[in-house]
C-alpha cells in the first residue's frame, strides 16, 4: 500500500513535468501566433489595406451619350438609337451547348454563327460578358427577355448606337464613327505629349467605344463624344457586383447644328447621283454652306458595326471613289471659271480698260508655241464682256502676258485660290495658285511664260476644289471676303455670323465682271444660255468652265481626236459651272464640279441652275421657271428624282 | 487497485457535483462560441440563417451532452473507453463505405439527424484509450519496446483510416494527438526522436515519388504544399485561399473594421468564411485587439485544463485532461497558423467558432469528460 502510494506520488512528479513541457511547446507556439497575427495587423496593415481595397473596389466608366448633330432647321442628322443586344455569361450557364440551341432557335442565326460563336465564348474568361448579337429588334429582344427561365446566363441589355437617318445623304460631311483603334489612342498620346489635350480621355480604353473616323464626327469628336462618369462598385471575388459606393454621371457630348440645309443637301445629292461629281452651295452673306455634295456616296450606317467585306469591296472597287468627298477634299484646275480672276486683275493693273478690243484669230503664237482659243478660227474682236459671255481663251492669253503671273496670282489669293478654310472637316484642299517661288521649290523649274498664258484660262497648274470655287463666286458676288461656315450653333448657343471684310475691287470693275457673268447665262451668245431661268427675280449669273485633264497633243489636233466621247471616261474633261443667284440680289454661290463630264455648259451648267432654282423656292423648282422648249424634258427628270422628305429617315433604325 | 478507486468516497455526490464543475472552463466555452455565434452572423450578412442559428441549437444539445457526461463518474468513461474507440473504428471504416463526398475525400456519414465526422471522434477516442491503456500499464513498462508498439497501434489504425479518406490534415492531427499523450505518459525521448526522424524521411520519401505511378499524397496536397512553400507562386489559384485570408486579416489593423463590416469575408474573397476560414473574418472585423484576445481565451481555457491535470491525483484523469487540452490545441494552433500563411491548408476548424456539427459536439463531449475528471477527482 505505502509502495504503491510513494510509486503513484515519484510518478506524479514525471508526470507533471512532462505537462509542463507540453504546456511550454504550446505557449511558444501560442506566442508565435500573436506575433505573426501582430505582423499581420499591424506592422504590415497598410499594405493589407491597400490590397483589400483593390480587391473590393471597381471603378467602371460610364460612357457618354455622344452629342448630336443636326441640320440648320434642327432635323436630325446623326443620332443615338438604342441598341438591343444580347450578353451571355459562361459561368452562370451549366448545359452551354442548350442554351446555344435554345438561343440559336429564338434568335434565328445559322449554324456557323452559332459555331464561331461557341469557340469565341470559350476562348474567353468565363467571367466576361459576351455580346450575342446587337442590333436586335424589339421582338427578338422582348422574345430572349421571356424564354429567360431556359436562357440561363443570358441577358437582354440595351446600349446607345450611333444612327444616321439620312444615310447617304450626308456621307461626307458628318462621316460615322467606329469602334474605336489603335490608330485613335496613339492619335491621343501624341495629342498629349504634344499639349493639345490635357488629359487623356479614359473613354478610349473602352473596348468597341464608337469615335468619329471621319467628317464631323471625326473633326469635332471630342467635343461630341462628352465626358465620361464613373461608378465605383464593391465587386465580391467572381466580380458580381455587390452595390454601388458612388456614381459620377457622365456628361452628354455637344449637340451640333450644322448650316446645311438637308432639303437642299438631299437634292443635292440627288440631283447628283449617278454621276462622279461634286456640288458646293452657300449663303453670300452668312458664309453658311447649305449644300455639299458629293457623288457617289456611301451608307455611313453600315461602317459603324464595322463594314462587311463585300460593302467594303463594292465601295472600293467603284471607280467614282465614294470615299472621296470631291467637294472639300477634291481639287481640280478651275478652267475658265478662273477668268473672271484675271479679269479684275487686268482691270486693277489697268493693262486694259472695259471696252478694250482684242482680236482673236483662234490661238496664240509665243516663242514658236502655239495656244489655241477653244473655237477654231477664233472669236474675232472682244472685249472683256465678250470675253466672258463666250469664254475667249485667246483674250486672257493676251491679258495675262501684259499683267505678268504674280499679279494675277495676288488677285486669285485674295479671292479665295490656295486658302485653306477653317472647317470641321477632314482634309481640306487648299489648292494650288502657283507662282515663280512655288514653280521653282516645288517642281525645281523656271516660271516660262507658257505657263502664265495656261494659268489665265485655269489650267496648267492651277487647282481649286469646288468648295472654293463656291467661297470665290460669293466673293464677287458681294466685292467682300466671304468666309465659310459648317456649324451654325454649339450646344444651342448660335455662332455668331461674321461681318465679312471689303475685298476693295474697284465696284465699276467688279460690275462689269458680273455683267459678262450674267450674259453668260442669259445672252443668246452665252456658253450658258440653255440653262437660262425664265423667271426675273430668280435670273442667274455664272460662268461655264471646261478643264482639260491631259493636254491635247499636236497629232490628236491634227487627226481630230479632241473630241471628249472619244477618249476613255477618266480622260475626258471636267465640267465646271460657278454661279449665284438671285442677279439683282445675290443670296446664294453656287460651283459644280463634274468629273471627266465634258463641257461646263452642258453637264454642269444644267445642275447649277436646278440646285439654285431649288435654294430659292425652297423646294422642287417648279417648270415654269425653265425655258418653255426644256420644260417638258426638264419635268420628266426632275419628277424621276426619287426625293424624301427631310423630316422622314432614308433608313430604317432596324435595317 | 488505482488511487482513484483507494479515495473514491471523497468525490462529491448528486446535485453538489455541479458545484463542482471547472466553472472557469465552461465560462470560457461559452464566451468563446458566443464568439463563434457573432461570427457566423456576420459573414451571413447579418443573419441568423444559415450558419448562426443552427449552430445555437447544437451548442445547446452539446453543452447537455457536456453536463451528462461530466455528472457520470470518470471511472466509467475509463471503462468503457475501449469500446468508445472500437465504435469510432467502426465508424471510420463505416465512412469509406458509406461516406459523403466532400471536398474531394469521403468524410462525413450521414447519420440522418447529424452529419458525423468520424474523424473528429476519433480524435477523442484515441486520447481516452490511450489515457486507460498508460492508466492500466505498469509504469515502471511505459518505455519497454513492445508496450510502446501497442500505443503506436492504437494511433495508427485511425491515422491510416483517415489518411485513406484522403485527409491528410487530420490523421495528422491525429497522430500527434496521441503522440502528445504519449508524451504525457512518460515514453523515452528517444521513441520520439525515432519518430521525428521517420517523419522526416517519410517526407523526403513523400517528395521523391511525386510524379510518380507511387505518389502517396493526392495531387491537390501535392499543390498545397506547393502553395505553402511559396504562397505567392500562383495568388488566383492554389495560393488564393492564402493571400485573400492574409490580405483580410492584414486589412483589419489594430481595431478592425468593426462588425459586420468586413469587407473581405462579406464579399465573399474569402473561401470557407464560415467554416475553416473565419478566424479572417473575425480578425478582420475586430482587429488585432479582437484575434489576440480569441488567442487568449483559447490559452486560458488550456491553462484552467493545465492546472486541473496537475490537481488531479488520478493518471486516468490527469492524462485524460492534458490529453483533450493538447487535442483542442491542435484545432486552434494549426487552423491559425494556416490563415496566417503559416501551415499548409488542412481542413481544420476553429474550435468552438467554426460552423459544423462534428467538431462542436466533439469538442463540448470531450469538455465533459474533462469536467468529469475534474468533478470526480480525488480531494
């Protein structure tokens, strides 16, 4: 018994050692939890902080509403519709190949789509949202909306798209946007680098973000694009959001009010069409452009979801280039329409007066060159106003040898030739008034008199585009230095129409200027009588312009081959007829350019007298305003033009 | 005849035995699982369901459980402790038979009223037969080669039934569970050595075959070992779990984020929030003020088992006590050290706070049997 109790009482003590060491082994560790939870909570806290923020907070961009752009009567040109798309989240879906089936059924896609859709789901993060397919119509997006208890992780959603209601109409002014590129964001960059932005503009790294790429809506893209808002969202680990913690709204981009008329700019086009040709009509007064055609045209709809290849192709391989807008960017040697520039040039040198005859055999001989007079046996004597009325070449080859190119140049400066306007508008031309200084650093060669004798009838290396053709013709219309203009208002606050200066022609010259101008429409010996109008308070004044595109060579002269049906379309010559109108009080200049048409007076002419019948009526001009002879032909044309209401849209939201 | 037998009429009778309680152990079991209820209503955000409420209920079954067994005198657990293991035996292998799959391993035995864990009971029941089987040795045989195999046995059948399931965490815990009362009940030094060194080769051996038509451990440990050598080696996928529970606690600070107001573990970054992940939450939500004073409790409520093992005269109770003690050690400890970024992911709960029924009514079972040897005691 007492061994027993002493053997129990040595055991105890072994015993409690060995729960001392084990209690110690586990304080150490204990201690070494604190201190490690101490490190953590405290030593190291900021840094843990920071890494829980980013892992709870998203800020996501709030896209804009792109500002609008309408006509100078406020119809819409260049809207927002609302696009109806269709997102599918992988994760939330378990059998993908039925929903894909169900989708395929309600939507109504082809079996390719739907296989190039499936490989595109699942090359991507399950987590992301994948759009199915835009552009949805209400039905379709209404029918995904109620089949939803079979379309699990799919989810209708509607977004803002870019819309052009008046689709070709306005392919060149406003252009389109487009998802945005590569090509946008290193514009940016540089851009910043440069100092002309301040900031970068977040809304660039939204992928598919729409951007102007041409026009308008590439000129003023970042007054129209708007400010983007955020919100910040408390996202949890698979990035579902939890709720919002904050939300700045974005700011609507500026609306814009052009100064084009659409009704005009719709006849425009239409009168146009079928043609490679281009048209400018502007307000005298206000330098308001009211029309600016350009053929053929495009469907800037179908370039903002990105073309398909086909569109793409039809539109590239078209000859008449309808990229192109032949009214701002083209620039084509203006022809005779430049000899009222040299006109006022002689008239202000005083190297001939008004009545001053020259005697015109049919060409002009210097240093053993000959240049001919279009009409073969010549005009015999004229004067200034003859001059004009029928476009005498050899008249202007004699003033301008007695001028000198540098005068005839300053006069065609100050007129508007090789001035680059100030518009909202991508590449404008500025043309080309060559000059001594410009011959030689452009072309390495001397100025020879050759060259002045071709500049005096516009051709050689003269250029101006039909923009400019219009601003000069309004010029001489009003003696006063017409400038230009695209956008009448800004976020509803009207741009204040400029006072134009004096251009300080003498006015008994420009007068007699405007006399050979009007007699070149309405004189029975004008090159533009046909396209007379027989209404006093409408008449027009203008002057034909016929440019040659490749000189006529000796031997084609002596076999005859001038004849512009003969030779290939894109070797034929320009056509080109400047005007305004009403006569006794000019409103409106008009220029139309028809590439390889043949001669001013029969292609162009016509369509400068419609376009100007039709800014004065304000509508379909009505045949009593033709000569009785035409009217019949006249009708049958006007009424085969197919036009639409501006107040309608060319083109259905849904096409 | 043992010293408990020799006193047996000192111990105290009836209704006075509640007086008798380790009433500073119980306080603290329930101080901690109230803690335990807070948390799991917020990473419920806020709510009663899912987790908080059942939770309660078993608190309350468990803590009845706790009382019935510390009222039946501790001689009788000592009795009965071999049949006690050979159930939770049973039971083991009952599991890989008609276990529920979870997480990748057969754990859980659906027993209609509770989801049992066997695994956790055994963790009980092997500490309760070894305290009888070194009660019953001579102490004088303790470190004689063939009565050490016998506890070596004892511990390895569960610990290789475990390992089997697979839950390579546990039968760990397992194994040194019974080591630690080994330990207690006086085996040589040089047995524990052996074994640390085997452990060691064991894992060499471990590494060797990986890739290999004789890998030992699942691919998924093989990674997570992986995860715990360098955490940072892949923070979305294996090394998630590990850098979103180090970033939540990190980001609680010294006061934390105040309840409910945890952003990590409310947000759902946190994987397990309720259940073997929640000590991020609460040290998110409460700081470092609110994590060390849970590692303070948990400590207290091992020094209250510490000093009840050294009143204690009886070598049944004493190691039964130190026994559950270390055994509730190895839940906190390594479920700790793992949020922290301190010990592989192995899949144990924080005691008494985790969400889960086996753990709790294991825990509260295994507290009853420790106030019955404290009850029981001989004064």
């Amino acid at each position: 018994m007492v061994t027993s109790e002493i053997d129990t009482e040595y055991n105890k003590g072994r015993h409690d050692r060995r729960i001392f060491i084990l209690g110690g082994a586990m304080a150490i560790f204990s201690s070494t939890l604190a201190y490690r939870m101490h490190f953590l909570q405290v030593s190291e806290s900021s840094k843990f902080r920071l890494l829980a923020e980013e892992n709870r907070i998203n800020v996501r961009l709030l896209p804009p509403t792109r500002g609008e752009i309408f006509d100078r009567n406020g119809i819409l040109l260049a809207g927002n519709k609302q696009n109806f798309k269709v997102i599918l989240i992988r994760d939330e879906i378990k059998d993908l190949d039925q929903v894909l089936l169900n989708l395929e059924k309600i939507l109504k896609f082809s079996k390719s789509f739907k296989d190039q859709l499936k490989s595109e789901i699942l090359k991507r993060s399950p987590l992301i949202p994948i759009t199915v397919s835009d552009n949805l119509s209400w039905e379709q997006l209404s029918n995904v909306a109620v089949n939803s208890p079979i379309l699990p992780g799919v989810s209708p959603e509607v977004g803002l798209s870019r819309f052009y209601p008046r689709s070709t109409d306005y392919s060149h002014i406003i252009g389109y946007v487009g998802a945005v590129g590569e090509k946008d964001i290193i514009k940016m960059d540089r851009d910043y680098r440069e100092g002309k932005i301040s900031e970068k503009d977040p809304l660039l790294e939204i992928p598919k973000f729409q951007v102007g790429k041409t026009g308008v809506e590439n000129k003023l893209d970042r007054q129209l694009r708007g400010k983007a808002g955020n919100k910040r969202i408390e996202v949890n680990s698979v990035g579902r959001i939890m709720r919002e913690l904050s939300r700045a709204e974005s700011i609507k981009g500026a609306d814009i009010n052009l100064t084009i008329d659409t009704r005009l700019q719709h006849f425009v086009q239409e009168r146009l069409s079928g043609l490679s040709a281009s048209a400018v009509i502007m307000n005298v007064n206000s330098g308001d452009l009211l029309a600016i055609g350009s053929t053929p045209a495009f469907d800037p709809n179908k370039f903002i979801g990105g073309i398909s290849h086909s569109d793409y192709n039809s539109i590239l391989e078209n000859p008449y280039n309808p990229l192109w807008n032949k009214s701002v960017q083209g620039s084509y040697p203006p022809g005779s329409t430049f000899k009222m520039i040299v006109s006022l040039a002689a008239l202000e040198a005083g190297v001939i007066s008004i009545n001053d005859e020259i005697n015109c055999k049919g060409f002009t001989e210097i240093s053993g060159r000959k240049f001919y007079c279009w009409k073969s046996g010549g005009h015999g004597k004229v004067n200034l106003h003859n001059s004009l009325k029928q476009s005498c070449d050899h008249y202007y080859y004699e003033l301008s040898q007695r001028i000198g190119i540098s005068k005839i140049a300053a006069m065609a400066r100050r007129l508007g030739v090789g001035e680059k306007f100030d518009l909202p508008l991508p590449l404008v031309e500025s043309g080309i008034m060559p000059s001594r200084e410009w011959r030689r650093k452009e072309k390495g060669q001397e100025w020879k008199i050759g060259d002045t004798l071709n500049t005096a009838i516009g051709q050689g290396d003269v250029l101006t585009s039909p923009l400019q053709l219009a601003v000069i013709t309004a010029r001489l219309a009003t003696n006063s230095i017409v400038k230009p203009r695209l956008i009448k208002s800004f976020s509803g606050l009207s741009l204040p129409i400029e006072s134009f200066k004096s251009l300080n022609i003498d006015p008994a010259a420009m007068r007699e200027v405007r006399r050979g101008m009007y007699s070149v429409v309405n004189d029975k010996k004008g090159t533009a009588y046909s396209s007379r109008v027989e209404q006093d308070d409408k008449e027009f004044a203008g002057k034909t312009g016929t440019s040659q595109v490749t000189e006529i060579s000796k031997s084609e002269r002596k076999r005859g081959v001038s004849k512009n049906e003969d030779k290939p379309w894109k070797y034929r010559d320009h056509a080109l007829f400047v005007g305004y109108a009403p006569f006794t009080n000019p409103k409106y200049s008009v220029s139309v350019v028809v590439e390889h048409g043949g001669s001013g007076s029969t292609s162009a002419a016509p369509i400068a007298r419609d376009i100007m019948l039709a800014a004065q009526y304000g509508s379909l001009p009505p045949l009593s305003a033709y000569p009785e002879a035409q009217r019949s032909r006249i009708g049958s044309t006007l009424t085969k033009m197919q036009l639409v209401d501006p107040e309608k849209t060319l083109r259905s939201e849904y096409e | 005849m043992s010293y408990l037998e020799q006193n047996i009429k000192r111990t105290p009778y009836g209704i006075v035995k509640f007086l008798h309680l380790n009433w500073a152990v119980l306080i603290l079991i329930f101080a901690i699982s109230s803690v335990g209820f807070l948390m799991l209503y917020s990473v419920a955000g806020g709510s009663l369901a899912p987790w908080a409420e059942p939770q309660l209920k078993r608190f309350v079954a468990g803590i009845c459980m706790l009382l019935f067994i510390a009222m039946i005198p501790i001689w009788f657990w000592k009795n009965v402790s071999g049949l006690i293991y050979f159930i939770s035996i049973m039971l083991l292998i009952g599991v890989d038979f008609f276990g529920t799959t979870g997480m990748g391993a057969q754990r859980w035995l659906d027993l209609g009223f509770i989801r049992l864990q066997p695994s956790e009971l055994t963790k009980i029941t092997t500490v309760l037969f070894l305290a009888a089987y070194y009660d019953w040795l001579d102490i004088t045989k303790v470190s004689k080669p063939i009565w050490v195999l016998i506890p070596v046995i004892i511990i390895l059948i569960p610990v290789s039934l475990i390992f089997n399931q697979p839950d390579l965490g546990t039968a760990l815990l397992v194994l040194c569970g019974g080591g630690g009362l080994m330990l207690l009940a006086g085996v040589h030094w040089g047995y524990f050595l052996g074994i640390i060194m085997s452990l060691a080769s064991g894992a060499v051996a471990i590494f060797y075959t990986r890739d290999t038509g004789l890998a030992i451990l699942r691919d998924y440990q093989y990674r997570r070992i992986d995860t715990f050598l360098n955490p940072s080696s892949d923070p979305m996928g294996a090394g998630y779990h590990i850098g979103q529970s180090k970033i939540a606690l990190g980001s609680g600070g010294v006061n934390g984020r105040g309840f409910m107001q945890g952003t990590q573990s409310q947000l759902n970054f946190l994987p397990e929030k309720h259940t073997d992940f929640i000590f991020t939450t609460l040290a998110e939500e409460f700081g470092f003020i609110g994590g060390l004073s849970v590692l303070a409790m948990y400590n207290l409520l091992i020094l209250f088992c510490i000093v009840s093992a050294l009143k204690n005269k009886d070598r049944f109770s004493s190691l039964v006590i130190m026994g559950i003690a270390f055994t509730f050690f190895l839940y906190f400890a390594p479920n700790m050290a793992m949020v922290m970024g301190f010990a592989p992911i192995v899949g144990v709960p924080l005691p008494l706070i985790s969400y889960g029924g086996s753990s709790m009514l294991v825990l509260l079972g295994a507290f009853g049997l420790m106030q019955s040897a404290h009850v029981h005691r001989v004064r």
